[in-house]
C-alpha cells in the first residue's frame, strides 16, 4: 500500500514543495506539489529523484567509531562516549581554539543545521569557525553588514515584478538560484520577459541562463567590479543617478561619486574585455528602466574582488532608486526574523576582531577563512594553539576548499575529529566518530535560512515524511547531544539544550520594550509552547514572537506552530514590501554608501584596472543534476552532460593542440590535474571551466556508484592563498592556470 505525503525539498535553495509517494519506509516518487503556496507544483531532475537521494544504500544507518584505525559499527552510546572522551580532555589541556568547527553547506538546508551550531559554538567558546561561507557568499555578508550595519540584511531582487534584471555570475537555470529563493527560477525569468521586461546576464560563459538573454555580456573572469564601478560612475556622470524615496536614508554619496571618479568606462574596458560603448549601455539602461534589480552570486562573490562587487551590486540599485522597493532589491520579512526593533541607529559590523594564528586572516562574521584550515591544523606558530580536534557538520572541505590534498593530510593528523554526515565521503573517512542523521524524509523542515531570502514571504513546514527506522537518532538529537559531550554535560537529556535556548530567548525577549511579550512572565510563555519535540517547540517560539506572530496572544490571529500545520502546503504572506529604515543596523541609522573598509580597498581595484593577463583563467560551473560534491553517488543523476570535464574555447583548444574529448593537463598553484577536453564555444575565449565536488577517488570512502566515474577535484589547482582580503572568501573563479595536451 502506497501513501503520499508533503516534503519541503533541501536539495537547494528553491525550496520546492514536493508530494512523495511511500512506501513503507521507502520514497518512491517525487511529483511538485501543486497546491504548494510558493512553488506551485515546480519540480527539477533533482527534486524528482528526491527518492533515490533518500534510498542510497550507502548512506550510514549507524554511528561508526574508529577502533585499532578501523572505523566500525558502534551504538549511539559508544559514540557518544568516543565523542565526550575525545574532545573533553584537548579542550581542558589547549583551551577552547584548538577545537575547530567546520559547518558545510546543507546545514543551510537543515532544521538540526538552523537552531542548533549557533548553541555549539557559544558552549565550545572557540573563534575556530570556518564555514562554507568563506567559499560562497562571505563578500555578500560584508558589504551587507558595512552597508546596512547587519551582516544578514541581504537585498532579493524582486525577480516577479521587476522590469529589468541585471543578473551578474548567476546561472539559475542550472543553480535554481542563491541568495534568491525562488522555486522555477527558469519560469520566472521567462515571465519577465512575457511581460515585455529585459534580462542582462554578465557571465564569460554563453550558459542556458545567458542563452535566455536580451543581452548577454561576456566579461574577462575577475574583472566585474571594474564594470559595475564605470556603470555607477556613467550614472554620476550622465546625471542618472536618482535615489528617489531612499535618498533620507543614504549617506555619502558624494563621497561615493568622488571615488568612483576614475572608473570611467573607458579605463576599465581593456580589464573587463568590455567595450565602453556596451558599459554605458548597460548603465544606461538600468537607469531607463521603470524598475530594475541588479543581482550578483557566485561569479561575483568567489573572486578576487568579491567584495567591492558585492557592495556594487547594492550601490548600482541604490544608486537607481531601486533599493527597497517593488520591482526592485527588497529584504524579506521571514516568519522566525526577530521581533522587528524600531529603527534607529545600531551597533554596526565590525571585522578583523581577531586574526587567524598562522596567516593573520582578520576574522569576517566570526568566521575564519576555510581556505586556512589546513595551515590551522598543521602549522605550529610562536603563540596560540593549532587546532588539534574538529568537528565538521555536513561539510566536505576536502573537496570544496582549496588544495584539498594538504587538508587530507592534515585531517589525518588531527587528535580527534567528529563527523556528521549521512556519507563516509573524503572529508568524513578522517573522523574518529562518524554521527549519520537520517535520511531527509526521516527529517522535518523548516526554511530558517531561505525564508529570510526568498522572493516572496511564506511559511511552510513540514514534519517527517516517514517515520523514523528503528535505531535512527534525528539529526536534531545528533547535535544537541553532540552540544552535551563537548560541553562537559556529556550524558544529560538532549531536551536541556532546547530548554536552555527557549529561557535565553524568552529571558530577553520580556525584557525588550518592543517585544510583543515584554512584561511577561518567561515560564508562563515556555508552558505554553506546543510541539512533538524540542526543535518543534522552538520552531513555535520564533513563529509566535515573530513579525507575523501571535506575541502569545497579543495578535491573536497571528502565526503560531499550530496554525503552521493546519496549512500543510504553507501560508503565503504576500510580497516583499519596502521596510527601510527599520532594518538598517549602522551607526549612522542610514546606510553608509562608502564604509571605510570598502573605501580602502579601492586603490586594489585601481590597480588591476591596468592589468591584462595573458594566460588561460579559470571559472567553475554547475549542473542541473549534481549539488556541490555529494550527489555524484545516486546513478539518477549521473551521467549525460553531467560530468567533469573542462570546458575549452575553439580558439584556445587549437592554440594548444587540444582535440574534443583527449586527455588535457591542467596545473595551477595547488597542483594539476588530468581531465578530457570538451571543445565548446559556450565558453569565451581565454577562459576554461571545470565543475567543483568531484575527485571521488581517494581509498576509504563508501561511495560506491560515485567512486566508479570519481573526476577530478577542481581545488586542488588552487593553494589556498588567493583570498579577497575584506571577507576572507577563496577565490575559485579567474584563477590563472596552464593548460596543456597530455600525452
Ligand atoms: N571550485 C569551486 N569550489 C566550490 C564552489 C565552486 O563554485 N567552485 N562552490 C562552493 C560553495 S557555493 C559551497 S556552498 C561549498 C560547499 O561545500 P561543503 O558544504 O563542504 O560541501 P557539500 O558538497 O555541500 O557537502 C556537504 C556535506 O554534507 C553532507 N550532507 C548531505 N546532507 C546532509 C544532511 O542532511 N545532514 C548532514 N549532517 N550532512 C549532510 C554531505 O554528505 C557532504 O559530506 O563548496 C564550495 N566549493
Ligand atoms: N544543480 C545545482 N544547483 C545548485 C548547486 C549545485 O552544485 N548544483 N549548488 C548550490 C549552491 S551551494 C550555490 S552557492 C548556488 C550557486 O548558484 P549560482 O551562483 O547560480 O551558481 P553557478 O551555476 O556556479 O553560477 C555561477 C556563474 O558565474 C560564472 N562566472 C564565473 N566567474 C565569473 C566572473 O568572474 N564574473 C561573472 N560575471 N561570472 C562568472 C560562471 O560561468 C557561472 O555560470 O547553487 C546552488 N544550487
Ligand atoms: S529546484 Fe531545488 S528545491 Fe526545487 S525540486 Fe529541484 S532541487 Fe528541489
Ligand atoms: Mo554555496
């Protein structure tokens, strides 16, 4: 006997509603929800083979714990045990930094992911974070958190009303977008141009997005802050700058325009490989049109310069009037925001509150640059201490951090290293105690992160899909006892974590005057909480003290847990509205177009104005049916045009004496590595690409379909050096490599 049942999809940012068919414990069909409130039945090749993601069978279904060097079958308790035996001792003898924490990708598509690291890390103390933000969106935090004093505020470009987008280093047919939540990505971009709006896409590959394109702008690697720099500076200069409504809440944009002074059209073109012509056409237009959005992600983040793009993206919207209005860049309202405070001014952001031991990186929102991990762990200095112990959550830095053979070894040299993941995968092969969560449809979810950025305000959640197997642990008890063992409270009920951070919360939230419970007493509020469990309450607790929530009673008709669930396809909360100035976190109480951070990083763009390299460059790609390096494992998705080869212009292919589908060596800093040559000229000349999360043939990993076809690991050209200095980020796009025929 079949069933259905409704999934949030957390395979990437979409969040498409799905309806699984089941049986027993088993997913056997995936199909769009149609009644879904946001994503309407949308449903990608991803998505669709939602069940056998679910089903692999080599995902871990029990803890494994390294005895005699072998990892093996244990109990949760024996893991558990190894865990609190393992940690606890390094912690007393080193002091807090030697343990490390690394948080990867899905923790962003988690609920465990959502409410529990942020208790870790206070429990641990350590300033040993590093995340995969500091190989994606760290640059989009920073000119955020100087811009608008908080480093979450991210602008959405309001992809369904918008007349005008100018999409930089995107390719959502591909991503299904980031940063931009917004299921059918695809569709949505076609009805904007339905509606008779116009779509720009800067990318130096002619990628399925580019394709869709009025204009399709084939920019040099690297250079687009040297083009959105002349495009504002065409503004200043052609008198197009006009911030309308936002203009009270701006300052320093004179500032701005003296800066930008130099940046003329004509001085960057050469960088970009633009002509000048086509950057005034762009401004121009931008400035023409009724509404635009001005959109930026990886190409744009990962890159030398990806700060200074980052904050140009905003500035260009600024700049347009656009910021913070339909049809423009708006910030969402997520359901589980804080209680929106009166605006006024805040603390602001600060970086560089520390540095890292070894290469003194300054710190970018607590976090240190993943790309010095491994010098973290396997270089001694004069002061401090290396990290000696690691506790990575969903994260395979071995493959999607730069020069991942350094930080195998590294990882092998480590005391104690713990892993959650569902895999036994390059980075997890190291743990001394792998911690598997269930499968997704054993898990319940809730958006905290992609509700705060999607193109509509909804709220959707859904329990498990499938009851729990026997001898499963959720991945929310995985971490609150995870909390427990490293905190010295190894052993007591994982429910005192969720209790704790329901008193914090509660605790501050009575004492805050604009809070709809100030006053009241917290223990009153907590009894009344409803939910399964634990995470479920907390789920509670947010929604209720929430933009949008009950206050316990003080809006009676407002979001509750309870009310969640009596709307199983989710509650649509209509769409993104202006909300300046209340978000704004400066000193100032505005937003500071030109922070001082920013303003002394411009001589280095300056600088490359002059600079044409020579040589081939690097950038990355993603395909529809793969996500980052760990769904090379399901045969559903592997194959066809799916694969790990680098991608080379006509031009470049001749030059070098390269044929369509023989053996190329590519070498960059990091090292080299030997792929087959796919002779394209959707790539531009001077330019040549390789996806990312491949190299899946390293000994002692349980991956068995994805071993057989294993690519090569793209990072290992890069040696971890090349950083945008504001935020820390890897530059993994415009990389100088060499690439020759090998024999
Ligand atoms: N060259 C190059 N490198 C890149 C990129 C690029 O464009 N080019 N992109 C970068 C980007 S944007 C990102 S986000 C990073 C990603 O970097 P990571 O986060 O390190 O890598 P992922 O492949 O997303 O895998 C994360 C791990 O989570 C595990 N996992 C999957 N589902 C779950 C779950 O439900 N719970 C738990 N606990 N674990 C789970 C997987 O098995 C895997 O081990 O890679 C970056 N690396
Ligand atoms: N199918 C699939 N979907 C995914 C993922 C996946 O791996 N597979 N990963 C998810 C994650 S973690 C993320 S962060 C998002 C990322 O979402 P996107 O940012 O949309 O990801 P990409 O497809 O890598 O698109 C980046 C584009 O930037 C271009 N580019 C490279 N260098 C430059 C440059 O210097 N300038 C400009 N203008 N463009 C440049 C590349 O050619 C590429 O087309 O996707 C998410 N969704
Ligand atoms: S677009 Fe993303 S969220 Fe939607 S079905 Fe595909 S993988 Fe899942
Ligand atoms: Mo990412």
């Amino acid at each position: 006997m079949s069933r259905t049942a409704l999934r949030i999809c957390p395979l990437c940012e979409a969040t498409c509603g799905l309806t699984l068919t089941v049986e027993g414990t088993r997913v056997t069909g995936a199909r769009g929800d149609r009644d879904d409130v946001f994503s309407k039945g949308f449903i990608c090749p991803k998505g669709a083979a939602f069940g056998a993601v679910d089903g692999d069978p080599d995902r871990l279904r029990t803890p494994l714990v390294r005895r005699d060097g072998e990892l093996r079958e244990a109990t949760w308790q024996e893991a558990f045990d190894a865990v609190a035996a393992g940690i606890r001792p390094v912690v007393e003898r080193y002091g807090p930094h030697s343990v490390g924490v690394v948080l990867g990708n899905p923790n962003v598509h988690t609920m465990a992911g959502g409410l529990y690291p942020p208790l870790l890390l206070a429990g641990l103390g350590t300033r040993s974070l590093f995340t995969a933000s500091t190989v994606d969106q760290m640059p989009k935090h920073v000119s955020s958190g100087l811009l608008y004093g908080d480093a979450g505020a991210i602008p959405v470009p309001d992809l369904d009303r918008t007349d005008h987008l100018l999409l930089i280093g995107a390719n959502p047919l591909e991503s299904n977008g980031s940063l931009c939540t917004a299921p059918d990505f695809p569709g949505r971009l076609k009805a904007l141009k339905a509606r008779g709006g116009t779509l720009t896409v800067v990318d130096p590959r002619r990628t399925r997005t580019a394709k869709l394109a009025d204009r399709h702008v084939a920019v040099r690697p690297g250079a687009d802050a040297l083009l959105l720099a002349a495009m504002a500076q065409v503004l200043f200069e052609e008198d197009l700058a006009d911030l309308g409504a936002l203009a009270p809440h701006v300052e320093g944009v004179e500032e701005l325009r003296a800066a930008l002074a130099d940046f003329t059209p004509d001085a960057v073109a050469g960088a970009c490989d633009v002509d000048a012509g086509t950057i005034r056409a762009l401004a121009r237009e931008l400035a023409a049109a009724p509404t635009a959005a001005v959109y930026g992600r990886i190409g744009s983040c990962t890159v030398a310069f990806g700060t200074l793009a980052s904050w140009l993206v905003d500035v260009l919207n600024v700049l347009t009037g656009n910021l913070d209005r339909p049809g423009g860049a708006l910030f969402p309202q997520s359901a589980t925001d804080r209680t929106p405070r009166p605006a006024g001014p805040g603390h602001g952001f600060r970086l560089g509150r520390w540095h890292s031991r070894v290469s003194r990186h300054p710190e970018a929102k607590g976090e240190l640059p993943v790309s010095a991990l491994a010098e973290e762990i396997d270089t001694l200095t004069e002061e401090g201490e290396p990290v000696r112990v690691l506790v990575a959550i969903a994260a395979n830095p071995v493959l999607s951090a730069p020069d991942g053979d350094r930080l195998d070894k590294a990882l092998g040299s480590l005391d104690f290293m713990v892993s959650v993941d569902p895999y036994l995968n390059e980075t997890s092969r190291h743990a001394h105690v792998v911690l598997p969560p269930p499968p997704p449809a054993q898990s319940p979810h809730y958006d905290f992160a992609f509700n705060a950025l999607a193109v509509r305000n909804q709220v959707r959640y859904t329990r498990p899909a499938v009851e729990p197997e026997p001898g499963r642990m959720a991945e929310t008890e995985i971490l609150a006892r995870l909390i427990l063992a490293v905190t010295g409270m190894h052993g007591a009920d994982p429910a005192a974590v969720d209790d704790l951070a329901i008193g914090q919360t509660l605790g501050k939230a009575v004492r805050e005057a604009h809070s709809p419970v100030y006053g009241r007493d917290p223990g009153e509020l907590a009894a009344r909480l409803t939910g399964v469990s634990g995470p479920e309450r907390r789920l509670d607790l947010m929604l209720r003290l929430g933009p949008y929530g009950d206050g316990f009673g003080a809006r009676p008709d407002g979001l509750s847990l309870e009310r969640l669930l009596a709307h199983p396809h989710g509650i649509d909360l209509g769409p993104l509205r202006p909300r300046l100035p209340q978000p704004l976190k400066t000193p100032s109480g505005k937003i500071e177009l030109l922070p001082r951070p920013i303003a002394d990083d411009l001589p280095r763009l300056r600088t490359a104005m002059r600079e044409r390299p020579a040589g081939l460059v690097l950038v990355g790609r993603r395909h529809l049916r793969s996500n980052n390096s760990w769904m090379h494992n399901v045969p559903a998705l592997t194959g066809g045009s799916n694969r790990c080869t680098l991608h080379i212009n006509p031009q470049d292919a001749e030059r070098l004496g390269v044929r369509d589908g023989a053996a190329v060596r590519v070498t960059g800093a990091g090292g080299e590595v030997t792929v087959p040559a796919e002779v394209t000229d959707a790539v531009r000349v001077g330019v040549v690409s390789l996806p990312h999360g491949w190299g899946h043939d390293r000994p002692g990993t349980r991956l068995g379909h994805a071993s057989a076809d294993p690519g090569v690991n793209v990072n290992q050209l890069l040696d971890g050096s090349l950083l945008d200095p504001l935020s820390g980020n890897a530059v993994l796009n415009g990389v100088p490599v060499e690439v020759d025929a090998a024999s």
